[in-house]
C-alpha cells in the first residue's frame, strides 16, 4: 500500500502531494513501482496534528481521486474517519476505507461501510491525535490490542459486513510508546488470530530513528528491516512510502529464500 498523503502536515512528507497535479503523477509511479493499492489521506494523523473540517478534507482529496479514479489499474484507499469525505470519495472511486479510528470516530461511518460494497481498513489507536502520545498505557499491548481488532471485527461482522472485506491494523504509533510499537512488531504473528488480514503501517515512524539512536536519520533503511520481518511474520498490507524499494526489497527477499 503506497501512501499518498495530500496534507501540508504529515510528519514524513506533508506539502509534497498538497498539488493535485503532482499527487497524481506521484500515484501512478506508485503503482509503476508496484504498489498494489495506493492510500489518499487529507488529514494529518501524526502526533498532536489538528484535525481539518469536512470540507477541507474534500478538497485536498477529491481531485486526486477522481484524476486517478480512470488511470490506475490497482485499488484506491482513502484514509479518512469522517464519514461525508468517505462518502465522496467512494463515489468518486475509491474501492477501500481506511479508519484510523476502526469506525469509532463517526457514527455514521458504519452505515457508509454497510451501504457501500468496499474494503474496510480498522486500526487501533489509543486516544485522539492531539492526546495519543501524551502516556499511552496498557495492561498488556499486544493481547490489549488484540481483543480490541477482534471487537472490531466483531462490531462488523454483527452489521452484516462481509468478513472478507475486512483488514485489521494495530496501528503502530498510535498510542504507544517506542517499547510498545516493538512488542506489537514483535508479535505482530498474533493478529493473524483474527482470522482477517493485517496491515502494518510503520513506514518512516518514530521508533526507527529511536533504534537508530539518531532521531534525524533516514528511516527508509529502517523501514525495510521492518518490512522484511513483518512479510516473514505474515502480515498482508505494507502501508509504506518507498513504494520501489520496499517492492525490490521483498523480490530479493524471497530470492534470497525468505518466505519459505
């Protein structure tokens, strides 16, 4: 999953995208490189980032996809909780919903998801954005997490939600500190307990530079370690900016006789 963020404010690479015209061409060369589903986000998500009105939204969003909508030949995902962007962006072509909040933060995202025959991306997040990372604590993160996806998925299942248009996401970064984002990585083989596919969006993420031990360091290196682990631990979506260097280092990988 090729991240295309058309924010001003994205931690990794907020203003790049903000023009249409040059988010688009970014899309397509996404999925050159071998994206298999490109992400289209209008809200910031990093660490106390304000949220954006409903409007607002749209309009940084709704011209990307409806230019790529006839273009790509591979799945858009619009990562919104707000359930009037996911409405318009569905009618303008996107196929999948991603939800920081797992449905949670909009009452009304449930109905979308009903109504409209699309895949569903939930994620886990302690917290609000703007709070999240203030002193995220749990009893035990991993099976925390767990039940929470199960409930979930649960919740879906209960409003006649297709299970086979479900993924699940622990969201790494969300509400957790550096010690917590290793152990769900760690154990990121337990997800598949929910019997849906896991995405892993790790990409760039803080704890790389906290390993590291440089805060200022590029973190694509690290985010291919990361990646590599997470395809041999099973996960199913790697929600990632590098798009080529992820995708050759995944051929090498297997090459190599990884995923065996």
């Amino acid at each position: 999953m090729g991240i295309l963020n058309v924010t001003p404010d994205s931690f990794s690479d907020g203003g790049k995208h903000a023009a249409a015209d040059i988010a688009i061409a970014t899309a397509l060369q996404m999925e050159a490189d071998g994206a298999d589903i490109i992400d289209i986000g209008g809200e910031s998500t990093r660490p106390y980032s304000d949220s954006v009105g409903v409007s607002e939204e749209i309009d940084r969003v709704l011209a990307v996809i409806e230019g790529l909508a006839n273009e790509l030949t591979i799945p858009i995902s619009i990562d919104t909780s707000k359930a009037k962007v996911a409405t318009v962006a569905i009618e303008a072509g996107a196929e999948i919903l991603n939800d920081v909040t797992g449905l949670e933060g909009d009452p009304e995202m449930i109905n979308i998801a009903k109504d409209h025959d699309v895949g569903l991306c939930l994620m886990h997040m302690q917290g609000t954005p703007q709070n999240m990372q203030d002193n995220p604590t749990y009893n035990d993160v991993v099976q925390d997490i767990l039940n929470y996806l199960m409930a979930r998925r649960d919740y879906c299942l209960a409003s006649g939600i297709d299970p086979r248009r479900i993924c699940l996401d622990p969201g790494i970064g969300f509400g957790k500190t550096h010690e917590h984002n290793l152990l769900l990585l760690q154990h990121a083989a337990r997800f598949k307990e929910t019997d849906c596919p896991i995405l892993i969006g790790h990409s760039r993420k803080g704890f790389i530079g906290k390993i590291l031990g440089d805060k200022s360091a590029d973190r694509m290196a690290g985010t291919l370690g990361v990646s590599l682990a997470m395809a041999t631990a099973g996960a199913d979506v790697l929600r990632v900016h590098d798009v080529k260097q992820t995708v050759d280092g995944l051929k090498l990988y297997v090459a190599a006789g990884g995923l065996q």
